[in-house]
C-alpha cells in the first residue's frame, strides 16, 4: 500500500487508485 501511495502522485493515477481502493478492502 506504502509503494501504491507513492507511485500514485507520479501520475499512475486511477490504476492506483483502484489497486489502493481493493488493499484497503483487503486490510
């Protein structure tokens, strides 16, 4: 999640977004 938080501001964007959304679900 940390690398995804990270990436995200790079401008990954809504791949990010998405992949961050399912970890939290997960967590």
């Amino acid at each position: 999640m940390i690398v995804a938080f990270s990436v995200s501001p790079l401008g990954v964007g809504e791949d990010v977004g998405e992949y961050v959304a399912d970890a939290v679900r997960v967590v």
